[in-house]
C-alpha cells in the first residue's frame, strides 16, 4: 500500500521506547502517536529530555536494541518498520528516510573529503561507479548552495565551515532522494543568518522533491518559520497537536501556553515580560503520576478531585486537532485569556 491510499506517508502509533538502566526503566516515549503527510513538515517541539531525539532514532532504527524495549507500530509508506531486519532498515535509511542532526562533525568521517562520503553513500544505494558518485556528489553540494562545488567536493570537513558543513551533511542526506528527512535541530549551533538560509534550503527541497520532513527543536520561533503542523511533547508524550497556526495561535495545553510564554512574542508586542515555565522537566525514571505536567502547571489547582496527579488526561483528538488536559475546551480558553491579561 502506499500513501496514496489515504495513508499518510509515515503513521506512528501509540509508540513507547523504554530503556533498562541499572537505576531503573527509563520511560522515553510512552504512547505517542502521530502522522506526517508527503510535502508536509511536522514541527515536533519540547524541553531537553521530552523524548524527541529517542522517538526519531527509533523511527530510523537507530536505537539502541539490546537494553530498549519498544512497542507500537511505526508505518513508513504502509511498511511496519518495528519489524523490519536491520538489513531492510539499512536500505531504507537513505533510499526512503533520512537525518540530519544538530552536529555535523559527528556524522561525518574527518579522515575522507566531504565528496568521497556523499558519493559513498550514493553509491552503496544506487550501485553507481564511482565517476558518477563524484558528478552526483559535486551536484548535491551545488544544490545545497556550496560555492565552486568542483573544488570543494575534495576538502575534508575541518576545511568547511560549521553552516558548510551543516549543507553537507544535508547534501549527504538527501543524495539518494529520501521521501522522509528527519532533522533533529540542525540549526541550533550556527548563526541567525546561516539557520535562516539552512531553514530556506529544506523549504526549497522540500517544494522540489515533496519530501515528508519532521524538524525537531525546541523552539517554537524554529516551529513557526518551517512547520505545516506541529506536535507538543511532554514527558515522552503528546500534550498538544494541530495545525502550525492552530496550536501557535490558540495554544489548548498548559504547557505549550507556557512555552510560548517564556520566549519573545512571535507576532505581539515586544515588551511583554518572558515567564518562564516554574520548575525543571521531569525525569522520566520516575515520572510525576497523572498528568507529567501538573507538578509545574498552574492550572493545576483547578481542576477538582486531585484528578491532576491521579489521573492521566487523554489525548482526545478530532481532525487532527488535539490536546491532553483535565481542563475543559471553556475552562482553559477562560483561564488561558486571563493568564495573556496578567502578562500585559
Ligand atoms: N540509550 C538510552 N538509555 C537510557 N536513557 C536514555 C537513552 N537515550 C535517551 N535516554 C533518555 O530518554 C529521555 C529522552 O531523551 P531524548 O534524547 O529523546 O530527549 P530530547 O527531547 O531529544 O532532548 P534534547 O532537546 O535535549 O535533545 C531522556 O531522559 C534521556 O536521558
Ligand atoms: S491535566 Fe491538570 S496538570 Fe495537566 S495540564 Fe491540564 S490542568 Fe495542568
Ligand atoms: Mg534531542
């Protein structure tokens, strides 16, 4: 089946990667859920430690297997990729899906030239000589934006700069045309300008090859600029989902209200004070009963019962559009309004 049939193109389910440590299971991902449309860029945002870079590894098949237990279902293009052999996941991690992590110098070898790794990795999907690896190698790097890629397609990463081997790395990505990208923050550690025009590249690619991409990072400012939807996590799950202009402009969640109220106004006016979200995430060896949020949601003290710390609220979506909280839809847009009031 493929994602014509009205399925989307990767479909994750009720997802959970725990790991065993010596102090206990770690509770990574625990039930996330989860669909990204061909074309389409899924924003997945959170604090440190919410579980972004585990849920994307193990899509990848990246993770760790001996010590992580894993159940759910991840569907790449209508293939079960919890089950597949490490051989099938290795042709699809170039060939269908790919990623591009916050730091290049990892994921590149410093002992080969910045042509010779792109065209490997070409070569090792597509069987092509090497004479074309090294053409397809010097047009990827032209695409990303390198100058003279004829001359640089022979420099070794330390000859590049971090925003030209931040492009590299996306050239090396997406040699072989993958139909999902996966970028875990790959802006965070280059310039204002070098991540804008980085963010520009994966928009172009994007509109040109209609590539499916999940853009990890925890900041909303990133989210607003590049995604068509985006997921909130908290704690190893989904709090809040929508439409990029749904969630950023009518937040339902306590958290993600709490995330747009510790950074600068996106669209408001500037001088409205930052309040950052009072305590620290919580660990997920031992995470908070209930609802993960409510040691650090002042909303919390609403809702009757205790029910906050007893129960765990439900994501309870409808075309898409979802959140998790005790809170009614009226109670949250009530408090939310006087919450924005109290800032001004
Ligand atoms: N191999 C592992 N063994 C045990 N725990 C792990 C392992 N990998 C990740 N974790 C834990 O899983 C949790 C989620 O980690 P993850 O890397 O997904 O967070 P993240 O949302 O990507 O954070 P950041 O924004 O800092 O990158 C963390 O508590 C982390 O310590
Ligand atoms: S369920 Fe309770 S603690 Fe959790 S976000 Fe809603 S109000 Fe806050
Ligand atoms: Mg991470």
């Amino acid at each position: 089946m493929t994602s014509t049939d009205q399925q989307p193109f990767l479909s994750v389910r009720d997802l959970k990667v725990h790991f065993s440590t010596e102090d206990g299971i770690v509770k990574a991902v625990d039930g996330l859920s989860f669909d990204v449309e061909k074309g389409k860029t899924l924003g997945i945002v959170g604090e440190s430690g919410s579980g972004k870079s585990v849920t994307n590894l193990t899509i990848l098949g990246l993770h760790d297997r001996d010590r992580t237990a894993i159940d759910g279902e991840i569907l790449l293009d209508g293939k079960e990729l919890l089950t597949a052999t490490e051989r099938e996941l290795e042709r699809l991690r170039g060939n269908k899906m790919a990623m591009i992590f916050q730091d290049a110098l990892a994921s590149l070898s410093p002992f080969h030239t910045i042509g010779k790794q792109i065209g490997e990795t070409y070569r090792k999907h597509t069987g092509a000589s090497k004479k074309e690896a090294r053409a397809r190698a010097i047009e990827m790097l032209r695409r990303v934006g390198i100058p003279q890629p004829d001359m640089r397609v022979d420099d070794y990463p330390h000859q590049f700069s971090g925003g030209m081997r931040q492009r590299a790395m996306i050239a090396m990505a997406l040699v072989c045309d993958p139909e999902l990208l996966i970028a875990d923050e790959p802006t965070t550690a280059l310039d204002v300008t070098v991540q804008a025009q980085i963010m520009d590249l994966l928009k172009d690619l994007q509109r040109e090859f209609g590539t499916a991409i999940v853009f990890i990072t925890h900041d909303l400012g990133v989210i607003a600029d590049v995604a068509d939807d985006v997921l909130v996590m908290y704690g190893g799950r989904c709090v809040e989902r929508g439409t990029k202009k749904e969630v950023l402009r009518a937040p339902q969640h306590p958290y993600t209200l709490g995330l747009m109220s510790s950074m600068p106004s996106l669209d408001g006016p500037v001088d409205v004070p930052l309040s950052p979200i009072p305590g620290s995430p919580p660990s997920l060896l031992n995470p908070p009963s209930g609802c993960r949020f409510h040691p650090r949601c002042t909303f919390a003290e609403k809702v009757a019962g205790g029910l906050c710390s007893s129960e765990r609220p439900a994501l309870e979506v409808v075309a898409g559009r979802g959140s998790a909280c005790h809170l009614s839809i009226g109670q949250r847009q009530e408090f939310f309004a006087d919450f924005a009031a109290s800032r001004h």
